[in-house]
C-alpha cells in the first residue's frame, strides 16, 4: 500500500512547517518515514544536505541524535518501569554520552527548560498529568540537543487549557535553540497559532503548501477551501468568511485511491481532465503558493 | 528502584490477601527454611540404624525409618532441598533459554520467528517425561542432568511467553521510542520489552516450578533422576512402594511433601497470575457465583 506518495517537503532552522490533514491520511507515516521508523521505498530524505536514506544502522544513528520525534499521546510513549528522570536520560545513555553532554547538571536543565522541577525525577510516569508527560516527552526529545523535533500531533490528546500551555513551551524553547518543527496536526487553529509554513496533505500527497497567512487567508486548492471553511468561528459574517464548504462522500480507500487526482471523487470543481490526470505540484500563478490542482483559485 | 520495591510489596499483600494464596506462601517459606537449614536441625539423612529398619513411627523416628534404617523425617526435609534447588535451577534455566528465544521471535518475526518458534513447537510436541528420559541418557545420571532434563522441557512455555508480549509490546510508543532514539534490537528487547513483560514470566516461573518438581520426582521414581545416596523425595516413593506391606508409613511423608508442594505452588502461581492482571479487584458479576 503506498500511504505516502509524492511529499516533498522543507523545513528550515528556526521554522515550524505544519503538517496538516484528515486522520489516515499519512502525517503520521511522513513523520515517521523521515525518522527511519517505516521503511521509505523511494524519494530522497535530506537532513543538513547529507541524504540519509539508505543509511546504514549506524550512521542513522548518528542523524537520530540530531531529529528527534515527540509522540501524540504522552500516556504510551512513556516507558512505564522507567522514572521520569530516566526516561528523560535514555536517549543520551543509548548514545553514551549522559557524562559528555553534563549527566545529571543537564537532565535537571532539561528539566527546567520544560517547567518541571527535577526534584521529580525518581518518581514513575504514572505520577503525572497528561500535559506533564507531554513536557517530559518534549524534554526527552530535547535530551539530545536535536535541530529538528517532528512533533506528532503533540497537544491533540491533551485539554484545550493545556494544549496552550504545550504550544507556548514549544515557541520559547525554538525561539531560544533555534529548532526546526514538523508540527503534525489536524487542528488547523493550533497548526495556524504554531506555523510558518503549512502543508495541507489529503490522501498520502500535499496538495497544497504556502507561507502561513497566505494559506489561511487564500487557499487555492479546493480540498483546503473546504478544511479552512469547516474550522469553527465565533461568528462567521463579522470574520468575514464564505459559506461552509461539505465536501461529498467519505475518504476513499488508501490503498486503491482514485484515478488522476486523488482528490476527484469529492472536489466541487472537479472535470473531465482531473479523473483521468494527475495534476503536478506546482506554483500556482500569481501567487506564492504551490499546489497540486488543475483548477487552482479563490472560493467555489 | 523505590517505586519498584514498593510495588512488590503491593503486590505481595494482595497476594497474601487471599488465603488459599497465604497458607501456600507459609507452607513454601517453612519449606525453603528447613530445606535451608537442614544440616543444623542436628538430623542425619544418612546414617543407618540397621537395627531399626523399617519401622513405624517411633519417640526416636517420627515418621519411621527406611530400608536401610534412616530416619525418613531426615531424608525428607534433606530431600526438599534436593527438589526445591532443582526445581529452582531448572525454571531458571528455562527462562534463561526460552525467554531470549522468544523475544528475538517475536521482535524479529520473519524466518527468525519461523525457525524459532517451528523448534519450540518441536519441543512442545514431544512429553517432558520422554525428553527428559532421552536427555538423561545422553548426559549420563546426576543431580545437573536432572535439573537440565527437567529445565529443557520447560524452554517452550517461556519462549510462548515472551514472543506474546513481544508482540503485544512492540508496536507501543515507548517502544517505538527508544528506536528512534536509535537504541539497538538488543536494547528495545531486553532493556525497553523485557522489564514490561517480567509480570507474566514470574507468574510462569512459579507455576512452572511445580511442573518441575512432579518431573524431577517422576525421574526419581524411575530409577533415572537424582542418583543415591543423595535423598530425594520420587527416590523414597519409589523405595517405599517395594515395603508398602511392611511399612505402610514410609511412603506416607514424602508423598505429603510431594503433593502438599506442588499444590502450593500452583495455588501461589494462580493468585500470582491474577492479582498481576488485576482480576483481584473485580467483583465478579452475580451470575458467575457458583
């Protein structure tokens, strides 16, 4: 089954790309591709100009100390026998450096830098709230001194009050280390507060990506018209915004999408030519974004 | 290591809660205690009072005297020590072999899984009683050949066990984790897998205890297991069974301690398994009540 077919996507330093789509449709696997975890069969996975896919096992080892990945739900990507402290720890005792990178001095730093007090450390996962875990997997992540952390849906099991408080952390602490983010996401208010960039990804490709304010405030594909037109509103004609947009149909089986443009079967602009054509990803003109559509454009 | 000593004493008194559970675990601890100290009880398992063979229950001989006039009470508490180190050594040796097979099978899966497994099953289709024979006739007769006879027919439960919760484990965030960390295959199964899966492999190293004892005793008792003088509670079944006319109380004691430490463990294993997954605190639903 090809769950991803045709990403292409950049983050730069300092950057935050949202990564943006309905569930199943291959965030998740992008996300994890790129961390080595499922095996890609083709394309090219560049991490500071060096390819690392088809890396041997231990040269990705020495890539993995510097991407590091943040789980959705911070209640399973916690080993339950280890305490926190070591938890936050074993990324530097699997690479042997707790002692180089400063041992102890370093994980209470850590611990520090993600609002929790180190005097934690001994106690179990169990212990803690889902926004504290979320914090000790971010600190975990961070353990390595990464340059880019793929963020996994990282608040969308947490409390709206505390997903806040998670996207907050997550400004300061790339602010202050220069992180690149892959903010994988299906909360486009969230993926809109956090974003530089967003990639809307429908059916294992992107079908559309533009700086932040263009995306939002002119998306041209037609898939991300009808995303942006289902996010809730306080009050729809004082925000200046369109019908809401419902798309027909359910999303197709991954493993035998439609022919031409994925998205076809469902698109209220769709023709002839869009069942039988895939559209290339390109820019779209007189815009500054990149989309994959043969009727690229403003609203229906 | 706080948390974890505070959970096993959690455990523990939940365990020791039920009372089936508690009166086990007291009858294995005086067990394991006079089996430890057996040598300072001032009790000699092989001296011959050829006078006295074969009598009932005396001031002298509690529990009578054998063939050889050796006190039985003597042969049987030295005898526990016999049966227990063997069945500890054994259990102990199939978890050592069996675990590790099973974690590689079920972490690897492919043709890993398939040859290791198709072994097992090999293991597991053959009678521990017919193995263990087999193996005895191979390594000759001594007290480590029946602890490796009786720990080989016990590999196949434990690698079961472990592919299980390799399996159940493996595809978990903390274990994915740890891989893109870039921890190594060995680190995910043994540091990451293992520890999360040391509450059913307990529990089958308890149950798995009696299985080992019956066994060692069943070798005994044929003639094959631990070799003489060295006592041994099948050997005294098997002995005692020749004079069952003319002393009927000699197979009495070990056969007791054989049974009474079976059942023991197994009722131990059971509510270990049980307070483990946490049916404890279930009330049962009316309907189920016999």
């Amino acid at each position: 089954m090809r769950a991803v077919d045709g990403v292409s996507l950049r983050v730069a330093r300092g950057e935050t790309l949202g990564l943006v789509g309905e569930s199943g449709c291959g965030k998740t696997t992008t996300g994890r591709a790129i961390m080595g975890l499922v095996a890609s069969t083709g394309g090219s996975i560049r991490f500071d100009g060096q390819e690392i896919r088809g890396l041997s096992r231990n040269d990705m080892r020495g890539v993995r100390r510097r991407m590091q990945y943040v789980f959705q739900d911070p209640y399973s990507s916690l080993n339950p026998m280890l305490s926190v402290g070591d938890a936050i720890a074993e990324p530097l005792r699997i690479h042997g450096l707790y002692d180089e990178m400063g041992g102890d001095r370093w994980i209470a730093q850590l611990f520090d830098m993600v609002g929790l007090s180190s005097s934690v450390a001994h106690r179990r996962p169990r212990e803690f709230s889902g926004g504290q875990k979320q914090r000790i997997g971010i600190a975990r992540a961070l353990s390595l001194k990464p340059g880019l952390l793929i963020l996994d849906e990282p608040v969308a099991s947490l409390d709206v009050s505390i997903q806040a408080q998670i996207v907050n952390l997550l400004q300061d602490l790339q602010r202050e280390l220069s992180l690149a983010y892959l903010f994988i996401a299906h909360d486009l208010s969230v993926v809109k507060h956090i974003s530089d960039r967003v990639a809307v990804m429908y059916l294992g490709r992107i079908v559309e990506e533009a700086g932040k304010s263009d995306l939002y405030a002119a998306p041209t594909h037609p898939y991300t018209q009808a995303l942006l037109s289902a996010v809730p509103v306080v009050d729809a004609a004082t925000q200046g915004r369109g019908p809401r947009i419902v798309l027909q149909g359910e999303i197709p089986n991954p493993s035998a999408p439609p022919s031409g443009c994925h998205f076809h079967p469902r698109c209220f602009r769709a023709t002839e030519r869009c069942s039988v054509e895939a559209p290339a990803f390109g820019l779209v003109a007189g815009t500054r974004t990149e989309a994959a559509c043969h009727h690229p454009g403003p609203g229906p | 290591m706080i948390g974890s000593l505070e959970a096993a004493t959690h455990i523990a008194a939940r365990v020791a809660a039920r009372p089936a559970a508690l009166a086990a675990l007291v009858f294995l601890g005086a067990l394991t205690l006079l089996a430890t100290f057996a040598g300072a009880l001032g009790l000699d398992p092989l001296e011959q009072d050829i006078v006295r063979m074969l009598e009932g229950p005396s001031r002298d001989y509690p529990f009578g005297t054998d063939e050889l006039g050796r006190d039985i009470l003597a042969r049987v508490i030295f005898g526990a020590r016999t049966s227990l180190a063997t069945a500890a050594g054994a259990v102990l040796l199939a978890a050592a072999i069996g675990v590790p097979i099973g974690l590689v099978a079920g972490f690897f899966g492919g043709w890993r899984d398939a040859v290791l497994m198709r072994v097992v099953d090999l293991l597991l289709a053959l009678p521990g009683i017919m193995m263990a024979l087999a193996l005895i006739a191979v390594l000759g007769r001594s007290q480590a050949a029946a602890l490796v006879a009786v720990g080989i027919t016990g590999v196949p439960t434990f690698a079961r066990v472990a592919r299980a919760q390799v399996l159940s484990l493996r595809r978990r965030d903390f274990v994915t984790a740890v891989e893109a960390f870039g921890a190594t295959s060995s680190y995910s199964m043994f540091r990451t897998i293992l520890p999360n899966s040391w509450s059913p492999i307990l529990t089958q190293m308890v149950v798995l205890s009696s299985v080992a004892i019956l066994l060692e005793a069943a070798l005994s008792f044929l003639g094959v297991g631990i070799p003489p003088p060295t006592p041994s509670w099948g050997e005294m079944l098997r002995t005692g069974k020749e004079y069952l006319h003319d002393a009927p109380t000699f197979a009495v004691l070990p056969g007791l301690a054989l049974t009474l430490t079976i059942l023991a463990f197994d009722t131990l294993g059971r509510a270990l398994s049980t307070v483990l997954e946490g049916r404890d605190t279930v009330v049962p639903a009316r309907g189920n009540q016999p």
